[in-house]
C-alpha cells in the first residue's frame, strides 16, 4: 500500500536514513502487500522502492499487484549484492538503515565493502507501523478467526475416544487448508501431556477422563488466527470443572479490561491477579497474549512488565492458563480487535464446558 511506504519514508528521514534495507519477510510482504511466497528485499529510499528477487520468483512478482504499484521490480542473484550495489551508487546511498536480526553475516560482510556505505542497525522501525492494522489487515484477521472457528466446529464432530492425537490434528489441519493454509503447527495434547503449553500431536489416543488442549489457527492471505480451546472426554471431575471455570473468569475479566490506552500489564494483571488469588500463579508461566498479523506472534506483548498501552485496531490474543505437570493443562485463548472503548472478540464461539 503507497501509504504505508509513505509512513516509513517519514521514519526513515527522522532516524537521518537514507534508505532502509528491509530483509525480514514479515515485514517484506507488509510493504508489497501480497501473500508469504515470493523471495527478495524492499529497498525503500527517499523517492523511490525497490523489489529485488531473481529468476525464480521474477515473473511471478512482476504479474503481481505489488503495493498497489509504484514499486521498481528488479532481477537479480540472491547470492549477490552486486544489483543492490548498483541501485545503491544511482542513488547516492550514505546511511542504509539494516535489520540486524534479519540479515545474514554474508550480506551484511559484503554491504561492507562498499565505499562510503554507512550501515546502521534499526529495530522496529516497520514493525512500529505493523502494529496498528489498517481497514485491509483486519478484513483478513477477521476471515482468518471465522474459518478457524468453522474448522474446531468441524473436529469437534469427529472427536471421540480412542482417536489419537496426530489424527485430531491431521484430520483438522487437511481442513483448515482447503481454504488456505495453517497459521503454526496445530497442538493437541490430551492427559498428562496436555500440562505441555506447546505439546506437538502424538500417537497418544484419547480415554475418559482427558483434558484435551487444542491449539490453532488460519493464515488467510498472509494473516493468521490464533484460538485455543480444552475440552474433556467423558465426564470432567470437579477439579477440572473447577480450574475451567478459574481460567475462563480470568479470560474475561482481562478482555473486559481492554480498550484503546489501557496499559498491557494492566490487562495482564486482571487474569494473572485472580489465577494467583486461586494458589494457581506458580502454573501459569508465560504472558497473558501478544499481537497477532503477519506473523503469529509480534507486537505487542500483554505481560505483566509491558508499560506501553494498548491502542485502536490493534490485535491481540487473550491466553490465560494454567499448567499441572503430571496432570493436566487448560488453557482458552481467543484473538481480539481492539476499539476505542473496548473490543471484539474474533474468534467468538461458545466456550461452555464440552465434554464428549
């Protein structure tokens, strides 16, 4: 989108860049605007942006809408810096601003060698606009929670006990994917292995009496939804009915809580406060959420040391849990849109206690 170019263009001239290297792909395929398939670098100056890739994704780029257009498609060997170079020198490039984190020892070697070139390290500085989604971003978070609330209506009807694991999350991924593809690696852990926050499937199958957390979500057109629900196989005792209804209380009073400008350790606090109240606080180990977009996990962070608050059409998760080594686990987790006095849930569906 021209737009979101423009703004970066603005934090490029305030950090006295002059240009920026963008080698991360989340961020890559934020600015062009397309879906996570299509190898390359932007290279955004004062005037003009860059798509370098070579002969294999050469033409597919040039057939595609890339950021509504204004962008300069350029054919080049990924191995090499020489195209880079060459725009560089056109252009009169001093101080290029790096993504250290996304960049290889190789490139950044070679960028070296380069007369009079200036490499300065920035953090954040796409990632800063990524974290407001625009009318478009949500649009696909939105149709990303709606499908994956469609697929765990699917796989409830084919749960039953004796079903393992790896065939809850191969039947369950095969139908995610008709409509695009899987946002992470689905997590099923049932019984004792569902104490295990990110349990990959196994053969295990599923007997009476199992909590069974069930971990996933859509990538539609290069954004993702992130649900989580547990439910039990045959009839849940009174300690898991019990730590069910803890952890949905605490998921609600922390969604009740947000709103544009509320601080995200605030939000943190109204689960994590009554969890802990509940002699639970030792099991619940990591953050209550973080963003949700282009990647599965980005900014922001909704933990108990992040200051920074919560601001319109960001997207978050909601995950409070607790985790009983040798026991159980439940956790419930939906993605969230949030508005100006308050938010939606995107992944709405009914989380009554479900027992099969």
């Amino acid at each position: 989108m021209n737009y979101r170019i423009k703004k970066l263009r603005e934090e490029i001239k305030k950090r006295g860049l002059d240009a920026l290297l963008v080698t991360s792909p989340p961020n890559r395929y934020y600015l062009l605007d397309i879906e996570n398939s299509i190898e390359g670098v932007c290279l955004i100056t004062k005037n003009n942006a860059y798509f370098l890739t070579d002969f294999l994704y050469f033409e597919e780029a040039s057939r595609c809408n890339i950021g509504t257009g204004n962008w300069s498609i350029k054919l080049v060997q990924q191995r090499t810096n020489k195209g880079l170079e060459e725009i560089l020198k056109y252009h009169n490039i001093r101080k290029l601003g790096i993504e250290p984190d996304y960049m290889s020892l190789s490139r950044y070697l070679d960028l070296k060698k380069i007369k009079k070139l200036k490499l300065l390290p920035v953090k954040n500085l796409v990632e800063a606009l990524r974290i407001i989604k625009d009318r478009d971003e949500i649009r696909n978070i939105r149709r990303a929670c709606a499908l994956t609330t469609k697929g765990f209506s699917y796989i409830l009807k084919i749960i039953k006990p004796g079903i393992t694991e790896r065939e809850i999350a191969n039947k369950l991924d095969y139908f995610l994917k008709t409509y695009d593809d899987v946002a992470f690696s689905t997590i099923v852990a049932s019984g004792v292995r569902s104490s295990f926050p990110h349990a990959m499937p196994s053969e295990k199958r599923l007997c009476c009496g199992d909590a069974v957390v069930m971990d996933f979500g859509v990538k539609y057109k290069g954004y993702h939804a992130d649900f989580t629900r547990t439910i039990f196989i045959g009839k849940a005792d009174k300690k898991k009915i019990s730590l069910y209804s803890l952890i949905l209380e605490a998921q609600k009073r922390a969604i009740d809580k947000i709103k544009d400008g509320m601080p995200c350790k605030k939000v943190d606090a109204q689960a994590r406060s009554l969890i802990e109240k509940k002699g639970y606080g030792k099991y619940f180990g990591h953050s209550l959420g973080h963003g949700v977009g282009r990647n599965i996990h980005e900014k922001p962070h909704l933990g108990k040391e992040n200051k920074s608050p919560l601001r319109e059409n960001m997207v978050v998760t909601v995950e409070p849990a607790v985790y009983i080594p040798g026991r159980f686990g439940i956790r419930i987790e939906d993605t969230v849109l949030v508005k100006k006095n308050g938010c939606e849930i995107l992944t709405d569906f009914p989380k009554n206690i479900t027992e099969i």
